[in-house]
C-alpha cells in the first residue's frame, strides 16, 4: 500500500515521502497512530494544504526529544537486587526497574524507549543503558547494581 508519512518513520522514510509499506503495516499501525495517510489525490492536496503544519510538529518532537537527552544523558541510578556470592543476581533488573529507579529521581522514561540488546541484567556491577528518545536521539545513562545488604 502506498502511504504518505506525517512523521519520520525509521526504515520507511522522512516526512511528505510516498512510501509503499505493507498493508497490514498501513492499516494496523501507521494509519490509526496518525503516521502516515493513503496516498491517494485527496489526500496529496490534504498534505499540500497542512505541509507546514506537519513540519512544524515534527520540529516540536524533535525538540522535545532533544530537550529529555539532556535531561536524562549522564544520569547514574542505583538498584540494589538480591545477589549470590559469586555476584549472581536472585532473579534480573529489567527496564521496568530502570524506569522505577528514573521515576523516584523524578525522570519519566518509557519502557519502550529503554534497550537492553543483551536481555535484562543479571549480575551486580555498572552497566551503560540506552535510551531511545527519537529516531536518532539517545540519551545513555549508567545503572549500578548492587548486592542487597
């Protein structure tokens, strides 16, 4: 199905571009979230008539987005999780303990923006984490695991 984007779409393509995607990909996600619309003449002009409106919007998140970076780049949370002697953690520190740690230092972070490519953490030490905030906008933080006492 051929869509123009409303937003930048990491692998589809910048904002105004027609791109043909999926149609399940069209009509399941991109569509209903407000992403992209049909591409049809109607809809062309639609996009013509609100362009700078569009950009505009897409200015303001990446704004935002910049603005969170430096709010969250550099900051160095605490979670203390039960360990075994040899440093092995009774269970894992997930991203849902990363986002808890931020809220009680009174940062918001989604779960979703949080990427842990190895899986969850399962040994005590210091761990630099990644957030995803925009399409080429992260922040990274460093997250100490300590043995409960």
């Amino acid at each position: 199905m051929k869509v123009i984007l409303l937003e930048e779409i990491p692998n589809v393509g910048n904002l105004g571009a027609v791109a043909t995607v999926k149609n399940g990909y069209a009509r399941n996600y991109l569509i209903p979230k407000g992403l992209a619309l049909r591409a049809t003449e109607a809809n062309q002009k639609e996009f013509e008539l609100k362009k700078a409106e569009y950009e505009l919007n897409q200015a303001n998140i990446v704004a935002r987005s910049k603005a969170r970076q430096e709010q969250i780049n550099g900051q160095v949370y605490t979670i203390a999780a039960k360990a075994g002697v040899d440093g092995k953690l009774f269970g894992s520190v997930t991203a849902l303990d990363i986002v808890e740690a931020a809220k009680n230092a009174g940062i918001e972070i989604k779960r979703s923006e949080i990427l842990l490519p190895n899986g969850p953490f399962k040994t005590i030490g210091e761990f630099d984490v990644a957030i995803d905030l925009h399409h080429d906008i992260r922040a990274h933080i460093k997250l100490n695991i300590t043995p409960e006492s």
